[in-house]
C-alpha cells in the first residue's frame, strides 16, 4: 500500500535524514518528497510504499510518532486512502 | 500527487479538531435465535453475537491505526429483545445478563437493543420487556434501551407514553446510588430509524440483513474551525462551507466503513451523517451556532443557525456516501457538549428552546437532567410534545431526560465519560396528569396518508 508521512515542526539539521533512515530500516520506499519551510516551520510530506514493511504499519507509525517527539516534531503515518478519500472526488 | 495543503488540512482536521469516526457499530439479527426455552434462547444469543462480533474491537483498532482517524467506539446493535422474548416468554433480565456477558467477552463499548417497539400497542412481550428496563440498566453497564411510542404512520401510542414516563422516573431512582445513570442509557423514541448507529437508541430493525456495518462520522470541531476561518463570510457562504466540510468528514465515514465491511466480510450498511458532539472543548455543536454569530446557544436565532446546519450537514453528505441513513443531522444532548452545559448553566438555554430545536434538527430532547421531583405525568407529556413534533414532521424525535433524585434546579449530574455532565433544568412543573391518564391513542396524522 501506499502512505503519507508528514514532518512538521522547529526547523533543524537532520530531520530528513532521520525520517529517511527511519525508512530505510523497516524496509519503506519512498516515491515522492514535498518540503517547505514557513516562518522557521519545517513541512515535509512524503508518499511511500510500504509493500516492503518488515513490521506492521500501524508499528511503524508509532516509530515515528515517538522519533518525531524526540526531535520536537509532529509525524504523523497515514494510509494514502484517507487523503485521497477527502479530497479527490 | 496530493497537494501539501490538503495533507496538512486532514491532519489538522485528526490532531487539532477532533474529527474522528465516532463508532462503528455491528447490527446483528437475533432473529434466528428465537426460542420458546429462554435458557436456550440466550445460549443463542450470546453464541451468535461473539461469533460475529468477535473481530469488531480488533478491526476497528487496526483500521484506526492504519488510517491514523480515531475510531472512538465500537458498538452492537441487536434485534429489539421483545421480539425474542415474545417467542420464550420468561424473565426479560435473563436477556439483559446474556448481553452484558457478550458485550464483556467481545470488548465493545455498548450494545443497543433492550428494546421494544410500541407504536401502535403492546405485542407479546413488549410490556413486560418495558417494565423489566429499570432493573436491566441498573444490572449492567453496557446495554442501552429504547422504545418506539410513536411514527407518523401509527400516530402516538398514549398507553405506552404514560408508562415510559413511569420507567423513565423508576430508572433514575434504583440507580440513584449511582448518579441516575439508568434513564441516560434509556430514550423514547417516535419514528425509531432501525439502521442508527448511535447509543443509546441503537437497534437492529427486523427489516436489516442478518449482520450489517453501520458508521457514525462526528466532526463539530471541524465545521466550528471552518467558520471560524471566514469571519466575515455572509449566510449562504457558511452553508456552503459546511456542506464542503461535511463532505470530507463523510468521505472518511465510508472510506471507513467500506475497509471495516471488507475486513469483517460483512455487508456495509449506512453511514450516519452525524454532527455528534462530545463534552471536550472544540467538540461542540453549541460552539459552531455561536461561531455563525450567537452571545450564546439558545439566544433567539439558535433554532435558525441549527437548521442551517443540520440542512448544510445533510446535503455535503449525502453524495460523499453510497448509502446514507440512521439519524443523520446535528444532535444536542445537553451534558455531553461543552457549548451547551455552558448556555445551561448560564440560564440562556432553557428546555422550551430546545424543545423547538428538535424540529429542525436529527433528534431531540437529549441528556437533559430535570429534577427529581419530576411526576412521571410531567416525564410523559414531556415525551408525547416531542413525540407529536416528529409525528407531525414525519422525522425522529426522541426523549432522554435524567431526573436527578435528590436534586433540585442548581445542583449538577455527573456521568463521566462520552455521557458528560450536566445542570439539573427548570421545567414546567403544572399538571398534565388528566390528559397523561387518558390513555389510548393520538391517530396518525394526515401526513401519513401518502398512498
């Protein structure tokens, strides 16, 4: 399937590295990287593939959730659908 | 590709809004578990619904972890209970300790169905399944009740009015050790929708398939935010923006139920297109009504701002699902939203306000605390002016009041949880006790006549 994962917090060094291994280690592609920065905030939104995903997705997200909170940031995993689902017709 | 603004719009909407599913409820048939030996009946009965509902709880936590939307309940709905005991005969608590047993083994946070349907007269056992409510509700903390005393088809059954006036005072008295939870499990309905997803008047209808999938979306947070982000917008364009949102809030709600249908391999339903609040701040109805421009919920202009909505929730839903039905409009139970306990205890919403709210928006008079001096007479009538509104509207109404025993105008009620609290109301305490002791039957209105 496919995921959204979403970065926002306090601009700093290493956000996209840490996101990107984080990747790389549970075996997640990445299709797709969008990234902005307002007034010092940070906003990433990746699309990935996670057929590859050696633990659940829901795992996965939790991952994340917590790296995120260390970093002082806001991650978020979300299956594609429900994006897809509220915004395309 | 999607764009980075709708990304981040959803996931404001999850993380900052409240938007969530509110439940996803199973409807089960008990149908083919009629028996004319109780004891075998609830065997049935408890077998079949953990056969079917064993993965509810499961599936639905896993979707929501998938998905990262809140799934917040995970709900049963059941064949009103008379209808099953009007095969056995017995003791109708026989079926509530079977249900609760179910409800404990599959982990689902309600199950609705200790219900009878009473429109037009009492069938086998439908009286003695009413009577036996208050002990039902005080014996177990998951079952929810509901009666149907009326549609616009049948007209209002007085009989059964006057009675649920009775057992809605009894509830509240054998649970008065525990702050009258009995009556807010317990709602009199007129025109029932058997496909509600929503507690406490959940039921299976005779009319639905074996096992069914139905969703409640909720989402006042959102739609509140939304307005709020067009300060100066005129009317039409606030109805235009919560048509907008609640076409996303929807789009989720059957995303959703169509991935728990395929999961659970059983037919999706409908979707409840229900603004449901909940008593955290941001997740009130009161709150959007006052961000269209009121002091506060119940000045004069509520009853128009709710129409608005419940009209604007409606027409953005209904194309964003395939199937749409249960109460589907804005709700206001009074201890469960922020706004409203606020405009409540501030003495700016009063009941006759809300009653005229009820006929414009999806349901009725809900978790209101009154006093608990309130005659069952009073209870009653208070149940057949909701019941002629829906009669005569050809929509759903329903009544859930809570008398607090032992308190008086002032004092407050606390449920706990999604039940919220609540300010016990004034009501009008003149005598309705001739017209309630009358009896007999309000016949269907002209608007029944459609054939």
């Amino acid at each position: 399937m496919r995921a959204v994962i979403t970065v926002v917090g306090k601009d700093k060094v290493g956000i996209c590295a840490k996101t990107s291994t984080l990747c790389a280690e549970h075996n997640v592609n990445i299709s797709a990287v969008s990234q902005n920065i307002f007034d010092d905030l940070f906003c990433m939104v990746m699309l990935v593939e996670t057929d590859g995903l050696d633990i659940p997705f829901g795992d996965f997200a939790d991952i994340l959730a917590k790296e995120g909170r260390d970093m002082g940031l806001d991650i978020h995993a979300m299956h594609e659908d429900i994006f897809n689902a509220m915004h395309k017709i | 590709m999607l764009e980075i603004n709708d990304v981040f719009e959803t996931v404001r909407m999850i993380e900052n809004e409240n938007l969530d599913i509110r439940t996803i409820t199973m409807g089960i048939s008990l149908l083919d578990c009629c028996d004319s030996d109780i004891d075998k009946a609830c065997n049935k009965v408890y077998e079949k619904i953990v056969r079917k509902a064993e993965n509810l709880v499961k599936t639905g936590e896993d979707i929501e972890r998938e998905y990262g939307i809140p799934i917040i309940n995970k709900r049963v709905s059941v064949t009103p209970i008379s209808m099953i005991l009007a095969a056995s005969g017995g003791d109708p608590l026989k079926y509530a300790k079977t249900l609760e047993r179910a409800v404990n083994t599959i982990g689902v946070n309600f199950l609705g169905g200790y219900s009878a349907l009473v429109q037009k007269g009492f069938a086998a056992g439908d009286e003695a399944l009413i009577r036996s409510i208050p002990e039902a509700l005080d014996i177990t903390d998951h079952i929810c009740s509901s009666v149907n005393i009326g549609s616009t088809k049948t007209g209002i059954n007085m009989d059964a009015v006057k009675l649920m006036g009775e057992i809605v005072k009894q509830s509240a008295e054998v649970t008065a050790y525990k702050d009258c939870i009995g009556p807010a499990k317990l709602v009199v309905f007129c025109n029932a929708p058997e496909d509600n997803p929503f507690m406490a008047g959940a039921f299976h209808g005779a009319g639905e398939p074996d096992c069914v999938i139905n969703v409640g979306v909720s989402g006042p947070g959102v739609v509140r935010s939304a307005i709020s982000r067009i300060p100066d917008a005129n009317i039409t364009e606030i109805a235009e923006m919560v048509k907008r949102t609640a076409f996303k809030i929807t789009r989720v709600g059957q995303l959703v139920a169509n991935e728990a249908s395929r999961r659970l391999d059983v037919p999706f339903g409908i979707v409840d297109l229900s603004l449901a609040p909940t008593p955290a701040v941001g997740d009130s109805v009161a709150y959007i009504l006052e961000e269209m421009g009121l002091e506060q919920c119940g000045a004069h202009g509520t009853t128009a701002c709710l129409a608005l909505l419940n009209d604007a929730v409606k027409k953005g839903g209904v194309m964003a699902s395939s199937s749409v039905g249960g109460l589907s409009g804005a709700f206001i139970p009074v201890s469960e939203d922020a706004g409203m306990i606020n405009a409540a205890r501030s003495g700016c919403l009063k009941i006759e306000k809300l009653e005229a709210m009820t006929a414009v928006c999806s349901v009725g008079l809900d978790m209101i605390v009154i006093p608990g001096d309130t005659t069952p007479a009073v209870i009653s009538a208070i149940i057949a002016d909701e019941a002629a509104i829906g009669m005569v509207n050809s929509k759903t109404t329903a009544v859930r009041v809570i008398p607090a025993v032992g308190k008086n105008v002032g004092d407050e009620l606390e449920f706990g949880g999604l039940l919220g609290s609540g300010p016990v109301m004034p009501i009008n305490t003149k005598s309705p006790e001739k017209f309630i002791s009358r009896g007999g039957r309000i016949p269907a209105p002209l608007q029944s006549l459609k054939n």
